[in-house]
C-alpha cells in the first residue's frame, strides 16, 4: 500500500514498472505532441508574393511616402519595386506620436522589421520626421472578391508571433487590433499570389467594428479588392 | 492519521512517488520544448512552445488523476498510486498555473488594455474558450489548496470529498477550452486524437468501476427470523484479517472483520476521506483502510491514541454458523465486544 514504509512484496515489480513507465509514457507524448504540425501560419500562407527587398535597417532609417489610409502605411521604393511596410508602435499600439500631420509626407522612419509571405511591418521607436511632399501611390482595383481566411493583427501575422494567428491566438489580435496594430486577412488560399491582404472597411478607413467578434475565426468576407504596390488591400464588409 | 498537521507526512513511499511524477513531468516537458523542435518540429516562439507544453501537459496528468480511482476499485494493485493522489494534483494544478502564466505574459501582456479587462472582452463570437479555461483553472487551485488534512478535518469528510467531486467540473471545462480553442486550428489532429481517446478511456474506467459497484450494491442482506437482525453471512467464509462487506436494506455498507477467532462490525466508510474499510485489513490488531492508513481499534471503532478518529461499531450474532448483523450503528466509537467464534 502507498502508505507503508515498504509496498509489499507482491506489489514491488509491479510498482516499478509503473515507475519507469510513467516518465516514458510522458516523454513519448511529449514527442508526439511536440513534433505535431502546431503551426497554422506555417507554408500554406506563406507562398504568396514578392521577396522583401533588402532594406538598410536600423541606420540610417527607411525613407518613404507615409499614408494614413486605411492605416498608417510607409511606402518605401518607386514603380515596380514599391513596398509597403505597415506601420506600428511597440507592443500592441499603434505608432507613437501625431501622425495627421505627415499624410501624403516623404518622411524617414526607424524601428525593426517584421515580415512573414507577402507582409512587412515596421514597429516605430519612434515618430517618423517629416522630409517634405511628395504623391502618394496609385492604387488598382481589382474588382469584388468574396475571400476564406482569417482576421488577424499585422504584426502576429508578420511574424511577431508564432504561431500568430489561429484561435488561440485570438484574444491577442483583439488586443492588437483594439491598440490600432493594422488588421490583416489571411485568405485560405492564396489570392492573385498573395496570402496576406491588408484588411480595411467599406469605406476605405479601418476594418468594419462589426468584423471584431469575427477575428480568429474562418469566416468567408466579401468586399473590393486593390492592389497598392504589392500589397493587396480587402476592402471587407460585414457579413449580412 | 490526525495528531497533528504537518506540510506533508514524507515516507519513503511518497517520495519515490514523487520522484516518479516529477520525473515524468520534466521528461514531458523536455521532450516538447527541446527535443521535438531539435527533431524538426515547427519552430514556435518560446513562449508559445511552453503554453502549449504547460496546458497539455496539465491535462495529461488530470486524465490520469481521474483514472486513479476506478483503476484502485477495478484493480487493487493501483492502490499506491491513490494514496498520494494529492500531490499528482498539486503538480496538475502547478502546471496549469504556469499555462496561464505564460498566456497573461504573451497573449495578454504589452497592451495598454489591463490584463483583467482583456480577459473579459477580448473572446468576441460564441466560442468563449477562455472562460472554460478560467473555470477549471479557479477549481484547480481551490482544490489544490485544500490538499490537506487539515481541510479535511475542518470541513468534514462528507463537505470536503463533495468540494473535491469540483474535479470533474474542471475536467469537462478543460476539454471544451481544448474543444473550443485549440482543437479549431489546422494541424490540432493529434491533440484531439489524443483528448478523444483520454475521453473515452476516462468515461470508460468509471462505467465499468460503477457498473461493478452496482452489482455488490444490490446485493442486499437479508433479514433474520428475530428483528431487526439481517443475516450478513457465513462466519466460514471471512478470511483471517479480512472483511465481509454486508449492505442493510436503506442503511450504509458495515464491514465485518475476522480477527484470531473473533467477528466485528464497523463502518465500512472510513473517517477520513470514506475510503473503503471492509476492502483494508487487519495490521497490527487494527483494521487499516486500504486508502491511507489509518487504523482503528476492532472492539470500538477508535483510532489508537494518539489519533482520534472514531467510527460506528454494529452488534453481531453467530447462529448456526451464520452470522447475524444488527443494521442500527451504535455512535462512532461504542465499544461492542468482538463475537468469539466456536
């Protein structure tokens, strides 16, 4: 019995194989359940668009066209080799300081780069500076498009996290897209060679507040597409 | 037993007990967070790996604390691994503990929303898994910290094994923050492979121990020409040191024991956490409860000094080779004279 000094005789082999067994059934599971796909975000929905250009980080900073529509976007390049770097703050915030100020400016920006498929995220130390006008990007449409997938923060998404989406992770992008991190859509299957969308509202500002109960879940979205450089933009309505 | 109250009565049985668990925890835990990554798993983010190894982890080892007892009442070998129970639960709810732990300090932590408010407005839609999780994380540490004798004494046997049945509340509460959160994502096959088969096998352990116990239920003793007495069985058949167990029609289970040529009857209910009596032996000239130990006297149902624990003693007969039970148990402690047999 496990309350005498000794088990009894009858019981000791027994007993011992429970001993050795136990620490080798766990470490078994362990395995198991260690090397079990635990990725969501793993290839499926990195196959889509453009390798990142090689960006001369931290010094002396990135210089490009900073927008504020539908989020605070740092578009970094000309022409065909424009990227857009969606902006952020540390932790879940958006980036720091008053940034009406400097819509449609060329500005210098410094911070760490977080990238992941077809995103990149630029996380501010600090407020971008003011270098002088300049014209923002032209945008494309591409038409109405009813998309499977994900809503997600940027910045999980770009790698902040892994895995960063899925929906353990939701309460996280509630938190990030609450603290004005840029929302993204992580389609099921990649869209024109992008798994990665930036998602806004309707009405070309932020995502829709009636998508929030929506995030970390698979939800089919329907909305209007553009293309800004190579970054997509899903202009998703509510559901019904 | 009960003379006074320590942190924990260390023997020699309890600590290679827990050398056993913690070594099977840190085995676990080790082989998910270093071992699989360096055998190819999907890299994750450190903090991520160890949420995952923490929860899982903490579910593995509840399964197998509620496997415990229908593996005790279906085969008594197991009844080592019962007698520490507590500390399994301690390290499940540590575990647990330290899931959490990892969430608030990832999932919850760098946002100017506070943890406690992000905890309640941050789970939008119907799926509400972090409440789940909530849920039996709150009944883990309320039944950890009530792990002990002390409890046990101060609020009763009867209080404190209910307050403990809270452990099946938690168990179905974390299989639906499984169900509900992680089991949604792609690539959650062998966790719901394997919370699948802990289900079953759980499920299955307990209708076989209660269809068991069903069966000896109904197996009630019948009354004796002269009332009240019941007819409990042949005196023949009780081995030495060991009881017959008789169930009175409406009343609770009485053990009778055989001890060099003397019959006595006691509760089959022991004092302390209602362990099995009539399933112990007699040790050392005191029946001994097959859960933890503790003893009392034959002739009164009295714990030896310095214990104090006391349970109900019954009146017996022996005609004709049968014995003769009175169901009406006499307060706990009463001494009856044992039944000295021809």
């Amino acid at each position: 019995m496990g309350w005498a000094a000794r088990p009894p005789a009858h019981l000791r082999a027994f007993l011992r194989r429970l001993a050795l067994g136990l620490p080798l059934m766990l470490l078994g599971l362990g395995l198991i359940l260690g090397l079990a796909p635990q990725d969501p975000a793993g290839p499926r929905f990195a196959t889509g668009g453009a390798p990142l250009p090689s960006l001369p980080m931290p010094e002396p900073g990135v210089t490009g066209v900073l927008t504020l529509r539908p989020y605070p976007l740092l578009h970094v390049g000309e022409g065909g080799g424009m990227r857009t770097l969606l902006l952020a703050g540390d932790g879940k915030q958006r980036p720091p300081g008053d940034l009406s100020v400097l819509d449609g400016q060329r500005v210098t920006a410094e911070g760490f780069l977080l990238s992941r498929g077809d995103i990149a995220m630029l996380v501010l130390g600090a407020p971008p500076r003011a270098l002088g006008g300049a014209t923002p990007p032209a945008r494309e449409a591409l038409g109405r498009w009813r998309i499977t997938g994900e809503i997600c923060d940027g910045k999980c998404a770009a790698d902040g996290m892994r895995p960063g989406i899925g929906i353990a992770h939701r309460a996280c992008a509630a938190l990030c897209l609450d603290g004005g991190i840029p929302a993204v859509f992580v389609s099921q299957a990649p869209l024109l060679g992008h798994a990665y969308l930036l998602l806004a509202g309707p009405d070309g500002g932020p995502m829709d507040a009636a998508l929030r109960p929506l995030i970390g879940r698979r939800v089919t979205l329907e909305g209007r597409v553009e293309r800004l450089g190579r970054l997509l933009i899903f202009h998703a309505e509510p559901p019904g | 037993m009960s003379h006074r109250f320590v942190p924990v009565g260390w023997t020699r049985s309890k600590i290679l007990y827990d050398a056993a668990l913690l070594g099977g925890v840190a085995a676990y835990l080790v082989a998910y967070v270093r071992l699989a990554p360096l055998l190819g798993a999907t890299p994750l983010d450190d903090q991520s790996l160890r949420m995952r190894a923490f929860g899982s982890g903490a579910f593995l080892l509840l399964t197998l604390a509620l496997a415990i007892g229908p593996l005790a009442r279906l085969d008594p070998r197991f009844l080592p691994l019962l007698y520490n129970r507590r500390h399994l639960g301690v390290v499940t709810c540590l575990l647990a503990l330290a899931h959490a732990a990892e969430v608030l300090g990832w999932h919850f932590a760098f946002s100017p929303t506070p943890g406690a408010v992000a905890l309640l407005t941050t789970e939008p839609g119907a799926l509400p898994f972090i409440a789940f999780g909530l849920l039996a994380l709150c009944v883990l540490i309320l039944l950890a910290a009530t792990s002990h004798d002390f409890w046990l004494a101060f609020l009763g046997p009867g209080l404190w094994k209910g307050l403990h049945q809270l452990i099946y509340l938690a168990y179905a509460a974390v299989v639906a923050h499984l169900a509900f959160g992680r089991l949604q994502d792609p690539g959650a096959l062998p966790l719901a492979l394997l919370l699948g088969l802990a289900v079953c096998a759980l499920l299955a352990l307990h209708l076989i121990a209660a269809s068991r116990e069903a069966r000896v239920d109904a197996d009630i003793a019948p009354p004796a020409p002269v009332a009240p007495w019941l007819i409990a069985g042949r005196a023949a058949a009780i081995p030495e040191g060991r009881a017959l167990v008789v169930r009175p029609p409406g009343g609770e289970k009485v053990a009778i024991f055989r001890h060099e040529g003397r019959l006595s009857a006691v509760s089959h209910l022991c004092a302390h956490q209602h362990g099995p009596l009539g399933e112990g032996q007699v040790l050392d000239g005191c029946i001994t409860c097959p859960w933890h130990g503790y003893q009392y006297r034959l002739e009164d149902g009295r714990s030896p000094p310095p214990f104090t624990e006391r349970i109900a003693t019954y009146r017996l007969r022996l005609v004709g080779g049968w014995i003769w039970l009175d169901p009406r148990a006499n307060p706990p402690g009463t001494h009856v004279p044992a039944l000295v047999l021809p």
